[in-house]
C-alpha cells in the first residue's frame, strides 16, 4: 500500500464521506478547495504521524512547501498538531532553502 493510500484509509475511518486519492491529493496541492472536504484534511493533519508524511513527500504525492500552503488554505492552525504543524514548517523552509529564515540553518 502506497503511502497516500495508507492515509487515505485512516482518514477515512472516522468520516462519513469517504475521500478518494485523486481528490486527496488535489485538496492538498490547491487544486481542490471544496470545503466538504475540511474534515478530512484537518483530520489528516491531526492525526497523520510525520514519518508518514514525510513517507507521502518522499513519494511524490505534494511537496512540503504544498503542505505548508495547504495548512494555510485550510486553516488548520486551531486543529492541526502542534509539532506536525512545526515540521512542517521546518522541512518546508529546509526544503526551500530558507532554513535561516526560520532560525534553523544549524540543521544543514
């Protein structure tokens, strides 16, 4: 099972609607902004373990810097996970090379 996929199932499992990869993938990188979705993208950045969204960025599924926008988009601020919201920011600005913007050039 892809990493999108394994997501997908788990976000699916609290929500009436069920969500599909295309979609999924669409609501994350701006293509989709259809707010019957919120609850599956919010649910997504609660819950999702970050070594699996670094798993679905490995793949090619969106970049960080697509999950940075999409937190935006969403709003997920007031739901999301603290610490996933942090490193997604943090690989973000890495991936980007903007890790000094962030304070966070010790890394590289």
């Amino acid at each position: 099972m892809t990493p999108v996929n394994t997501a997908i199932v788990h976000i699916n499992a609290s929500l009436l609607r069920e969500i599909d990869k295309n979609t999924f993938i669409s609501c994350i990188t701006g293509a989709c902004a259809d707010e019957k979705w919120k609850g599956h993208v919010l649910s997504f950045f609660l819950e999702t373990p970050t070594w699996l969204i670094h798993d679905m960025v490995l793949s090619g599924a969106f970049t960080f810097k697509e999950l940075m926008d999409a937190q935006t988009r969403w709003k997920t601020e007031e739901y999301a996970d603290e610490n996933t919201t942090r490193w997604i920011r943090e690989m973000g600005y890495l991936s980007m090379g903007k890790a000094a913007e962030l304070g966070i050039a010790r890394f590289i």
